[in-house]
C-alpha cells in the first residue's frame, strides 16, 4: 500500500491526465453532434411537423445542402403534430418570413433532418421565437408511402427486379468497390466539365434545347435510324476486315503527297498558259456586270452577315479554348466507362445475335393472345383466349427409362435456328440438337408394350382411345413407324469475348470483355 503523499509531479500527470479524458469526451461528444457546453443560445424559431416520428434532437437543419442549425427540442401538440425549436447559427439568422419547411431523410436508413427553403427578405423577416406557420410546412412523403401508392403486380415487379438485381451483383463485389473507388475522381473531372458547361450556360442551353430537336426528328424516323445503326455496323465490319488495305493506304500516302506537288506544280504551268484565254473571257464578265448589279439587293443582307461574323470571332476567342479545355477533360471521363463497357458490351452482343428470337417472342405473344371468340356463358362479351400448340408423340403417352432415339430437345439454340425447321419442311438436315447420344437407343414402335400400356397389363385409356393414338400419334399404322427428323449434332458455341483461358463450348458464354479489344458479333 503506497502511504506517501504524492508529490508534485505526479499531481500534475493524474490532473493532465483527467484533462485529456475531459477533452476527448468533448471532443467525441462534439463530433456525434452534441452541443458546445457553455454557449449562448441562438437564433431560434419554432414549428410543427405532421410526420415527425424519425426526427430527433440535434437533427441537422439545413438549407441547400449546407447545416445551418440544429433541432433543440420536440414535443407532441394537442393536435397530434410535433413542435420542434429549431435553433441556427448566427450568420444564417433572421430567415424571411415566407421561409417553408420540409422533412427530409438522408439516408434509406430513416436519417430524418429539417430542409428549409428560404423565401424573399422584401417580405419581412422571422422574429426570435416567433412560429413558423404550419402552412409553410410541406407534408413527407416516406419512402413506405411511395411503395404503398404501387398497385400489387408492381410492387411484386420490383421485388422481383431488386432479387434479380442481387443475382447480377453475386460474385462482383470486388468490380462493385472498384466504381466505388473511381467515385472520387470521376466526381472531380466531372465538376470540371460542369464548370465549363456552367461558364458557357447559353450555349449549353442552346445545346440541349437543339440535341431534344434532333431525338424528336429521330423518333420520327425510327425505320432510317435503324437503318444507319445496321448500315454503320455494316461499314465498320467491312472496315475491320480490311485494316491491311487501310494500312497499305498509310504506307502510300508520302508517294501520293509526292505525286501531289507535282501536280500542284503542273497546274500553275498550266495557269500560265491560260492567262490569254482569261482575258478573252473579260468583254464576257464585262456583260455579266448587270446581273451582278441586280443582286445588289443582298448587299444589306451579306454586310449584316459579315458585321455579325465579327461578334462570333469575338466570342470565339474564349469559346475555343473553353471547348479545347472541355475536350481534353472529357478524356478521363471516357476512360471511365472502360470497366462498365466490357461488362455491357457483350451481353448487348450476345442478346443483338438473338434478334430473330426476340422479334419472334414478342410477335408470337401478341398472335397467341389477340384470338377472340363470344362464348355462350360470356352473355354476348366477346373474350381473348390463348392459343397453345402441345406436341403430341410416345414421350407424352409413356414412360420410357431413358430418352429414346425420336427425342429432339435443345435447351441451347443458336440463333437462326428456326430456319433449320423450314430446311426439315424442305427436304434439308432439319433441327440441330444438343446431344445425340441417345439416337442410337432406337425409336419405339405400336410393338413396344411401354408404348401404350406403361403399367403391364393394366388398361389406363379405352380401345378406341388406342386405336386413334395408333391412328393419329403414329406415322405409319401397319409399320408403327414414329416419325423422327435427322440426328444433326449442333456445333459449339463462340463465346462473345475470347480470354485466353476460354474455348468454345457447347453452351453459350457470356463473360466480360478484355481491355482495349472488341467483342465477336458472330458465334461458330
């Protein structure tokens, strides 16, 4: 047991060591947003919310974005709504009296704050203590509000969406934290470029305003644009093809700069020689002088054009540099979308060579669900049906232990390969399929047992049910014969990107695309 009297110093370490607590309570009690103990009341107003049940004390207030204030108390009126003391630093204070309030939340988490919008000083200003009058209070819209107004199948849409969207980020956290990373210098490029934009508002009004003209008049012409977008492809396709031509013409071009000037050369020889012809031809410009006089008229106009062209060179002067600057800031933002690109990029290919497929889904939808018919217990209502085609072969009449030799399926079809149907319909290969290993299990016939008694003696269906199987399922009734097209195995799939530790495969894929190449636009 220490039985000294502390000495001097160690009174001195234990009172600075208390301090430095003291000091960093105060500190940490600052920084989570607790007043500085000790300080002279503020400005302050108060005011009523309807919805108020995530607002809490020391809730920032703000006004266009920047903390002006903090809420210093909240209780519940007779009338069921919150009054709150709002409380703003010095500089912000008095506010106009037209100034309107809302709730906002800064977070999905439910962070609630006070925003407020302050109105014209002409109209007086809020006096100390004096109320905000409810009417200037804008009600909150909840983001629970915003799915309750949802009818059911959309609400159930978008849960739908959100579960898919979790699907297509499982695997990529880590290109997920990379965005993330580049956030802070695409925001700074990016408020370089709007600064630019900003100093140059009327022409980037101008810009816009002409850019909504231009959609408007592609809309309208929605046949040529996709007309250009095939064409363009076309043309960079054929480019591509072709890039030992496009170098050729590089290596060239210094022989063709050679032959130039001696053409160029040639020709002033020539202007020489054609002097004497010029001042033939002067009684004729001599005649052409009337005419000349006649578009007098547009003098007026001509001068004012080049009056004008003096104001655009003006303008020019920092317009110019302005757009160099701009380009040469647009650069890194460009290179941003690399990552996004290589991961866009090839599903938009994958998904361009199923076009038919596509086109066919939607248009088949539309023919299986525009029949209608007026039944009888419809009371004179005509009503839409669906249309449906069920296949009918021994798969579905039996039970057979493995697949038989007339089976078909292929749950991976290459593009185009309805056009194999119309090849079967016209003497051609017919459909590809997946697999064939099973064709040389056989294809059964009437003979089968299993064919239309699974069970061994045990009738399921009538004789005159069998009979129109036999009949109807059947292509020939003495041979029993199932009809069955040709067994074409299908070819490998060519995946969209080509990374060096992929080949091709019998199902398609779909991967990202390597830096600085392009993705394939044909498969095998």
């Amino acid at each position: 047991m220490q039985k000294q009297a502390p000495t001097l110093g160690r009174l001195l370490v234990m009172v600075g060591f208390a301090l430095s607590c003291f000091g960093l309570l105060l500190f940490l009690w600052l920084a989570f947003g607790g007043p500085t103990p000790l300080t002279p009341k503020g400005y302050r107003f108060t005011t009523s919310f309807g919805e108020a049940t995530q607002l809490a004390k020391e809730a920032d207030v703000r006004i266009s974005g920047v903390s002006v204030g903090k809420v210093k108390a909240l209780k519940t009126s007779t009338d069921g709504r919150s009054e709150a003391i709002i409380q703003l630093e010095p500089r912000y204070a008095p506010i106009p009296k037209d100034t309107e309030a809302i709730l906002r939340q800064k977070t999905l988490l439910g962070e609630t704050y006070v925003e407020l919008s302050p109105g014209n000083k002409a109209g007086g200003m809020l006096d100390e203590g004096e109320a905000l009058p409810a009417s200037q209070v804008s009600p909150t819209v909840e983001l629970d509000e915003i799915f309750r107004a949802l009818d059911k199948p959309t609400r159930e849409a978008f849960q739908s969406w959100m579960q898919d969207q979790a699907q297509s980020l499982a695997g990529r956290g880590t290109d997920v934290n990379d965005a993330l990373g580049n956030l802070a210098p695409f925001a700074e490029d990016a408020t370089k470029v709007l600064e630019v934009l900003n100093s140059q508002a009327g022409a980037t009004q101008q810009l816009v305003r002409n850019t909504g003209f231009v959609f408007d008049a592609l809309s309208q012409r929605q046949g040529q644009l996709q007309s250009l977008i095939t064409n363009s492809n076309r043309v960079f396709a054929t480019t591509a093809r072709r890039d030992a031509e496009l170098s050729e013409i590089f290596h060239i071009l210094p022989t063709f700069e050679t032959e130039a000037e001696a053409t160029v050369k040639r020709l002033e020889q020539y202007a020489v020689k054609t002097n004497p012809l010029i001042e033939q031809l002067r009684p004729a410009a001599r005649e052409l002088s009337p005419t000349l006089v006649s578009l007098s008229a547009l003098a007026p106009d001509a001068k004012a054009l080049f009056r004008d062209l003096d104001k655009l060179t003006e303008a020019s002067e920092e317009g110019l540099p302005a757009t160099e600057s701009f380009l040469r800031q647009l650069s890194p933002l460009l290179r941003e979308f690399d990552p996004v690109l290589r991961q866009l990029n090839p599903i938009l290919v994958y998904i361009g060579n199923s076009r038919p497929e596509l086109t066919a889904f939607f248009a088949n939808t539309v023919a299986a669900t525009q029949a209608s018919n007026i039944p009888r217990y419809a009371k004179g209502q005509r009503v839409h049906y669906l249309r449906t085609l069920n296949p009918f072969n021994p798969e579905n009449l039996s039970v057979y232990p493995n697949r038989i030799g007339s089976n078909r399926t292929n749950p991976y079809q290459m593009s185009r390969a309805s056009l194999s149907f119309r090849e079967l319909l016209e003497g051609g290969t017919g459909p590809l399929s997946y697999e064939t290993r099973h064709c040389a299990n056989g294809v059964p016939t009437i003979a089968d047992q299993a064919v239309l008694d699974p069970l061994g003696g045990i009738p399921l269906i009538g004789e005159q049910l069998q009979e129109n199987i036999k009949e109807f399922a059947f292509t020939n009734f003495s041979s029993g014969e199932i009809a069955a097209p040709p067994c074409v195995q299908q070819p490998n799939f060519t995946p969209t990107t080509k990374p060096k530790s992929a080949d091709d495969s019998q199902f398609p894929h779909v991967s990202e695309a390597l830096s600085g190449t392009t993705t394939r636009s044909k498969g095998k």
